[in-house]
C-alpha cells in the first residue's frame, strides 16, 4: 500500500501538465526530410518510438540507438540529427513533438520517470500492444484537413502520455530500475565500506550476474568502476582541502593498504597520489581537446579544459573535478573564462582558433602555440614540455613508449611470420587496410599500424582505401580491426558487422578478429598513442605466445 500511495500522491502532481501536440511524423519521413540529416536545435520537446531495432539518432553529437519497445524524451535546446538504421526493414516508427508546460519540479519528476539519465525509457509488456495503434490514430488524424481531426489526435495524444507515465511509475515502485537506484543512492554514501557485488546483488534479490549486467546497462559504468570513481573524486577532493597523509585518505575513501591505493590512483588518474598535490599549484588550461593528450603523460592534468564533447567523454569521465574551468568551442566565450580563470600557463593549437585570437591569449598568460599539422605527436609532447620545465618527464615516457613499441614489433613480426594478418581500420565513412609500408623502409617502432596520422590534411601513406567486398582477397587468417570512436565510424562498423562479405571472412567465422579503439580521428597526442599501444600489447602478446 506504500508504494501505490506513493504513486497516487506523485500522480496529482502531475495534473498541472499540459501536454500540447505540435507536430507528428513517421520515423521514415525523417530520411526524406533534409533537415533532419544534419544537426537541429529542438525549439520544443520530441517523443520518439520506434518499432524495429536500431534506429539511430545523434542527440547532442551521442550516438542513440533505439531499440524496438523502447521511447525517448528529446529536450528543448537539444541538438539533434536523424542517423537511419543499421537493420534490414522499413525504419518505421514516430517522432511526436509537443509543448510540455507546468512547473520545471513536476516537468523534471515526469521524465525521470519516464526514462534514466539519458531520458530513454521501456515500453512495458502491458502498454506495448497498445502503443502503436495510439500513435497510428494520432498521426492519422494529424494529417488530416479537419480541426476536428486535430483534436482527436490532440485527445490520443494525451492518452499516450498518460500510459507513458503511468506504466513508468508502476516500474519505477516494483522494477529493476527503482532497485538499482537504492543500490547507487546506497553507493553514494557507503563507498569508503568493503562491500561485495554479491552482497549488492542479495539486496535487491538477483543473481551477480544479473546485477551486474543490469547496472552497467542502465548507468553505462560498471558498479565496481562505479564505486572506484567515486572513492577517487572523495580522495582527490581531500587532497585539495585538506593536510590529511597519503595513508589516511586511502583508510578514509575505503583503502586499508596505501599501496593500494596509490596503485589504483595512477592508474585511474594517470600520476601518482603525490604527484597529483605538487601539480595542483601550476594552473595549465588547454584550449584544445588535443592539448589535454599533450599534457597527461608529463602528468599535468589542465585545470581548463574543453570537455564538453562525445570524443571527450574519456577525460571527462576521470578529470571532470580536476577541470575548474570547462572551456567551450567559442573562442571569445573561451578568452572571457580564462581571464577570469587567470591561468599560469596556456597551451593551444595553430589549427584552431585565428591568428587574432591566439595573440590575445598571450595577453592573459605565457602562451605556447602547437604547430599542429606540420609537427608529429612526439615533437607536440616535448614542445609542450619544454614550454612547462618537463622535458625529464616528457623523456621518460617517450622511453617508455619506444620500449613499448619495440616489444609490439616482435609481437607482429612473430605473428606475420605464421599467419597472414589483416590490419583494417574504420575511420568515419570508410574502411582502410594498412599496407605495411612506411616512410622507414625496414619496419620499426615507427611503422606501427595503430595511430595513423589522420589528422593531417593528406592521407597516411601506410593505410589505402578498401571497399569491404575487397577484403576476402587479401586470405587473413588474424585481423586487427582499428576503430575510430566518432558516431560515423561506429555506424559504419554496425553496417560492416552485418554484411555477408564480412560474415564470411576466414578470420571471422575462426573468430581470430581483434577490435581496439584507436579514439576519435583528431586524437593525435602522445597520451592516445600510448593507450593505443597498450591495448594492442595485451590483446596480441596471448596470440603470439601460443601455436596456431
């Protein structure tokens, strides 16, 4: 009787809504509609539903993949962008956009409701037989010459909207979704606690495997990550605030051994806890994306930084506190917050931003301007050194990475020498072997196939187009597949994954492909370069240690 009460007193609240139908369309007119296919702003709110799986939407410049029985609320001031579908059959559906008005408390407790974070909800198993007949007759009678049509749709609109939230408040008191919300509320204040995932998993009466799928899915972070990021922000947060030792802010967010801490520290945040303190006092904003890469392997963390995109979502992830000062894509909005900032230092790039604009950087604080097509990564990292006294450091990683990557070419070179090896990379709209032929002649730590120069205005001379039908040809019996993290090249890898040449590949069908993320195309920094070579150190190094 509690949560029906609950349900009931939630539900009069929201009788000061006042749903407006605006407008209603089928998804596939979307295609046909040139506005549409590239970003709008939306100037009201949108429901989309859809009635097949994987019709896809850019909301904000993410990739939203929208699956049959699922619906999303778009908000006002949302950029939007119509992506198509990556499966066979009529991408069908709706988009119903409409004026939402009452108070911004209800107008915010009424989507969540709905959906999570991300706005996305479940058409439940009661509402879904229902819900496409609802939204035939509203569009039917939208579209039709009668104000008293209009109305109709107008009177079905509202019964939609109806359904929508109150099968969403049904799931909210007795579903997954409102178990694992106590989970993480639990999460939240006990994270300093030794708490299992089984423990987790018993509270709310499912197996571990259950939970931890079901969490990852609806937060898009596992809960062990989960809790590591929130023992991590409450650490660094005490770093800054207070003169606590090393050893009792470890006991403090959860950490009885300090070298577990310190351990899990660098490897979340890149340097090590004592590291973290001393590079605090030097304020370094970087006013390119790139320039974020630049600094975190001379252990440098920006306290200005632009973060504010999909191909940021990494750095945003792990240095969302660190970064005081999120910058934008505005280069005069930018100028403003960093004379307000007052920064120590500045790093920006030649190829973004006028002439006029980094001059007046310079009027703020000591300023370095990266030459960025015509310098490789290596000479970006040691310029961006030696502007901040760490040439050492910048020496040190470099090192380290060539060690690295001498280890990588063995590993290649002992594979090509019993398979023939395939190395693909999907890059926005297209896919592109790698040849193997560098600039070196004899292959070394610098022909390596996993960080292309993409950001130059020509093409890296290692990697030639392919069309997908092309690549049976080349017999690989192992592939490399490098994949770019930008929403195009990952609709581009969708369509591959389910076309028949790729399905009949020899390496596919023995399973014998290996996928790494090689970051967005502009991500051409020393720090990209290292996480590439990381990935590819682990995933290979198995292969080439066991017999075919």
């Amino acid at each position: 009787m509690i949560a029906e009460s609950s349900r009931q007193d939630e539900s009069a609240s929201f009788e000061e809504l006042r749903f407006t139908l605006a407008h209603i369309a089928r998804i596939k007119e979307l295609g046909e509609d040139q506005q549409w296919l590239s970003p709008k702003r939306l100037e009201a709110h949108i429901l989309l539903a859809v009635k097949q799986d994987d019709v896809q939407f850019a909301i904000d410049d993410r990739l939203l993949s929208l699956k049959k029985g699922t619906i999303f609320i778009g908000l006002p001031g949302q950029r939007i962008e119509y992506m198509g579908s990556t499966s066979s059959g009529t991408e069908d559906g709706y988009a119903i956009i409409f004026e939402l008005q009452g108070s911004e408390s209800v107008k915010d407790a009424a989507l969540r409701m709905i959906g999570n974070e991300s706005n996305c909800g479940i058409v439940s198993d009661a509402f879904a037989a229902l819900f496409p007949d609802l939204c035939d007759t509203a569009y039917r009678h939208w579209h039709q010459p009668s104000k008293l049509s209009r109305l109709r749709s107008q009177a079905t609109f509202y019964e939609i909207m109806y359904n929508v939230l109150y099968h969403a408040s049904i799931a909210k008191d007795r579903g997954m979704h409102a178990s694992l919300e106590m989970i993480r509320n639990y999460l939240d204040t006990h994270f300093g606690e030794n708490v299992s995932i089984e423990q987790l998993a018993q509270r709310i009466g499912v197996s571990s495997r259950h939970f931890r799928r079901a969490f990852k899915q609806l937060y898009g972070i596992s809960a062990t990550d989960y809790v590591t990021d929130l023992r991590m922000s409450q650490a660094k947060r005490l770093m800054a605030t207070t003169r606590q030792p090393i050893a009792e802010i470890a006991r403090h967010v959860g950490y009885q051994d300090e070298s577990h801490f310190r351990r899990t520290f660098k490897q979340q945040m890149g340097i090590s806890p004592s590291i973290y303190v001393k590079n605090r006092q030097l304020k370094v904003a970087a006013c390119s994306f790139p320039n974020i890469g630049q600094l975190l392997p001379i252990s440098i963390i920006p306290f200005a930084a632009p973060i504010d995109h999909d191909w940021t979502d990494y750095y945003r992830r792990k240095y969302r506190t660190e970064v005081q000062f999120p910058l934008h894509h505005n280069n005069e909005i930018n100028r403003k917050m960093l004379l307000a900032a007052k920064p120590d230092r500045i790093i920006a790039i030649d190829a973004y931003g006028s002439a006029e604009f980094q001059e007046r950087l310079g009027e703020i604080a000591p300023t370095l301007i990266i030459p960025w097509r015509t310098k490789g990564w290596r000479e970006h990292l040691l310029l961006t050194a030696s502007f901040l006294n760490k040439t050492d450091e910048a020496m040190r990683w470099l090192a380290v990475y060539d060690e690295k990557a001498d280890m990588m070419r063995e590993v290649l070179d002992r594979i090509v020498r019993s398979e023939k090896l395939l190395v693909v990379m999907i890059d926005r709209h297209d896919c592109y072997r790698w040849t193997g032929e560098g600039d070196h002649g004899k292959r070394n730590r610098y022909d390596l196939p996993f960080a292309p120069e993409r950001h130059k205005t020509y093409s890296d001379r290692s990697f030639e187009k392919v069309v997908p039908e092309s690549l049976d040809s080349f017999g690989a019996e192992r592939i490399i597949l490098l994949l770019s993290e930008d929403r195009h090249s990952q609709l581009t890898w969708n369509s591959l994954l389910l076309s028949e040449s790729w399905k009949k590949l020899k390496a596919v069908r023995q399973n014998r492909v290996h996928t790494m993320s090689v970051g967005p195309w502009f991500e051409y920094t020393a720090y990209n370069h290292g996480a590439i070579l990381d990935q590819a150190l682990k995933a290979l190094n198995k292969v080439s240690a066991c017999p075919k």
